[in-house]
C-alpha cells in the first residue's frame, strides 16, 4: 500500500512557482508533531501508535538515513518540543521529560514526569506542546466530547505551565480542540488552530485561526462557533452561564471539517519576501463530510497592522477527487529555511523547499 500511494502523491502535489517538495523520511509511524534539536535530530511524536522517534539526516543531503525508535507504549504522545537539551512528550495525562536526548535517543532512555495534572479522557486528549517567549510550556486540553460543557474547567482551553513548579495559567478559554499553535514573531501574540464541532452539516460550523489579545481570553465554545454560529443545544444557555462575558471573534474563518492543526510563522530566509513572517497551517482533512475537504497547507497573508487578508494554497493534491493521499499534520522550520511536514496517514515526513532560479525560468 505505502508503495502504492507515494508516487501517487509526489505526482499530484501542487505547489508554487520556484517549490519543490520531495520525500524527506518514510516510515515514521503515525508522524504527528516534530521537533527540532540543537544539533538537527528530529523527533516526531504519534498519536494512535503510541511512539516517539528520532529521525537523523547524517549527511545534510535532506534525506533521512535512520528513524530510531525512542519508546512505545505511551499514551497518545501526539505533542512534543525540545529545549536546552532536553525532550518533552505530551501524552494525554502527563508531561514527561527526557533528559540530554540527543546523546541517549538510542539507548532506551527512560523519561521523568514533569507534570501529571492532566485529565485522561482520550477523546480529544492528544496534545500538541511548545515553549513560548515566557519560558513557559504551552498545551491545549481539548474536549472529551463532540461538543458539551464540563464541568473540569481544565477542559477546552490552553495552558501555559512552569515545567519546574507545576503551576499554570490557562492562556484561552472556550476552545474545542486546539492541535497547533505559533507566537507571531513581530508582536510575540500567541495564535491557534482550532477544530470545529462536528453534526451540525457539511458547511457549519467553521473551523478556526484566533488569536489571544490577554490571558483567558474566552473562544465561544460551546456556545457559539466562528463568528455567528450558534450552538443549537447550548447557545440558549450562553448568558445564563457567563453573564456579559463576550466571546473573542476568530481572526479566520476556514471551511466546516478542513481541521486545521499544525501551524508556524514562516521566519526562515529561504521563501520569496511575501512568506517571511506569514502563516502557514496544515489542514488534516475532513472525516465526516460527504465530500471531502482540506487536506492541504495553506498560506495566510497578514497585513501590516497583523491581520488575515487572505488564504492560498500552498501545498495541495493530498486529496485527488475523494481519495486521499496523505493527512498533513505539523511544520518546522529547518536552519536552512526548507519546511517539514508530516503526515500521520501515511508515515511519512516531506520536505518543501525553494530555488529562485527555477522560479526565474519558470516565468521567462
């Protein structure tokens, strides 16, 4: 089967003028986050396989020569991020923390737990993690539900925690299911995905790009999707349950079911002036709809005051009419300004890169 699809792909995918995107790993089970080390060993995460890898490019040629498996049997540890040498794996209840990775990724390392205040609902569970500007590690705690209001205020919202004390802030309030999140590099704001609710037809609700002005800032779930949707089995509650309290609009609006997840600021050298600084997010796909949509990278363009103005196309052909060819999942950026992205669908990790010259004689 794995045989099969690839060249299907690599056929059908669409990008811009000047961008290649080849094979960068094969094989990585269930590839969801990545995460970059200070001396260029990948580690990727996975949700239903339950595994953490390290993928190594020996000879700098963008071609993965090995995929080391670091542990399995773990709790959906979707989300992970490094720093100061260390490796840090969110499973669904727990944070652990793998100390000086780069040297013992090959040596069965055995992790410590850094944090285990977490609930264990599995559905929605699976985290994404990155440290922000604040030193802090930022997770998402999504929903245990399709859409209903718990009680656990944990539940549907995105904290920030000391890794060293164990206190936290939640950051957003009101959000369904975060799987990505990126600090915009000009103004340090913190932006996120989010994923809409499901049943409610092929076009609503919208899927979400938000942004957080202060600390709690409130997202409209589960009363209120996108900008207007209201929800048919809790918006008659809405004031009841929060008083005056407003819900922050989305900065963008995507289409019902895409499930937008991973997302960065492009801040690498390598991309044409009008990437530096944008957004570019990875839509998994729809699973729910009668005809698929999503399953694609796209662009969105910022204006100078720092808000959406448009979405592009940035890598397309995942989907080829309804059948499906790949899930993106996560990007990262890599030291020589290329894109990784990962598809837990099929396993693999494609890079996307650019030369200016082929862009040149592609116009002349």
């Amino acid at each position: 089967m794995f045989l099969a699809i690839l060249p299907a792909f690599l056929q059908a995918a669409i990008v811009p003028d000047g961008f290649k995107i080849e094979v960068f790993a094969e094989k990585v089970d269930g590839a969801r986050q990545m995460a970059l080390s200070d001396t260029g060993v990948i580690y990727v995460g996975s949700r239903r396989p339950g595994k953490v890898h390290a993928v190594i490019d020996t000879d700098g040629d963008f071609k993965a020569d090995k995929t080391v498996l670091i542990i399995d049997d773990l709790y959906m540890p979707s989300g992970l991020t490094y720093k100061d040498g260390d490796l840090y794996v969110a499973e669904v209840d727990k944070i652990l923390r793998f100390k000086d990775i780069d040297k013992n990724y090959d040596k069965s390392p055995k992790p410590e737990v850094v944090f285990d205040n977490l609930p264990d609902k599995s559905h929605h569970g699976w985290k994404y993690a990155k440290f922000g500007p604040d030193e802090r590690l930022y997770i998402p705690i999504g929903v245990p539900c399709n859409v209903c209001n718990e009680e656990d205020k944990r539940f549907g919202t995105i904290i920030a925690l000391d890794v060293e004390s164990g206190e936290f802030e939640y950051i957003a309030t009101g959000v369904r299911n975060s799987v990505g999140f990126d600090w915009d590099p000009l103004t340090q704001e913190f932006w996120f995905t989010d994923n809409g609710r499901d049943w409610m037809g092929d076009d609503v609700p919208p899927c979400e790009l938000n942004k957080v002005s202060k600390s709690g800032d409130f997202f409209g779930f589960p009363y209120v999707h996108g900008n207007s949707v209201k929800d048919p089995e809790f918006y008659s509650s809405f004031k009841k349950d929060k008083g005056n309290t407003d819900f922050v609009l989305p900065q963008w609006e995507y289409q019902a079911h895409v499930a937008p997840l991973g997302m960065i600021f492009y801040q690498g050298k390598q991309f044409p002036k009008e990437y530096q600084n944008s957004i570019l997010v990875a839509q998994h796909g729809s699973w729910n709809r009668s005809k698929k949509v999503g399953y694609k990278i796209v662009n969105m363009q910022l204006d100078k005051d720092r808000n959406v103005i448009a979405q592009n196309d940035f890598v397309t052909g995942w989907l080829e009419g309804e059948k499906v060819l790949g899930r993106p999942v996560d990007l990262i950026t890599l030291p020589d300004g290329s894109v990784l992205i990962s598809d837990d669908g099929f396993s693999i990790i494609y890079r996307v890169s650019y030369q200016a010259e082929k862009a040149s004689k592609s116009k002349s």
